[in-house]
C-alpha cells in the first residue's frame, strides 16, 4: 500500500503512543504530535495605549499562549496550507 506522507501525518516516530490534547478551536482530541502547535504573544493593553506607554519608558508586559489546533481546524484558520500530491510526501 502506497504512503500518502512520509510522516504517516505524525511526529512521532517510532515511540509508541503519545498522549493527547484538545484543539483550541473546536474541542477534538488530537494527538499531540500530530496537533499543530501555534504559540501567539498576548497583551492586555491596547495597541495604541501601548504605543503610548512606551514613549514615556513604561514597560508594557505580554504573555505568550500556546494554541492546539486539530488538521481540519489548522487547514481552515491557514495554519497549514493544502499542498500538491506531489509535494505531500516530503516537507
């Protein structure tokens, strides 16, 4: 039988079972090394009060948030694109 990716779709290797998580969009268990991972900085300032504060030497603090998306969410949302048939199998 043919292989679609040479990854089989995962990270994983040859570890066994990895545990899972859920996606961040729509609450389906997923895999998590077969779960794209998108990690975004937040802050809870305003943009442009932001701008302000910092012209004035005030330090603007901002957390970093870990995202997990399923596929079906990660190709919707553009966090992976659709690739060739041809392209699948290598990155």
């Amino acid at each position: 039988m043919s292989k679609k990716r040479k990854s089989r779709g995962r990270s994983k290797g040859g570890k066994g079972s990895s545990g899972f998580v859920q996606c961040s969009q729509c609450g389906r268990p997923v895999p998590r090394d077969k779960a794209k991972k998108v990690t975004q900085r937040v802050t809870l300032v305003e943009p442009t009060l932001a701008r302000e504060l910092r012209g004035t030497g005030a330090y603007v603090p901002s957390s970093t948030v870990q995202k997990y998306y399923c596929i079906s969410c990660a190709v919707h949302f553009g966090v992976v694109k659709v690739r060739a048939r041809a392209e699948r199998r290598f990155r």
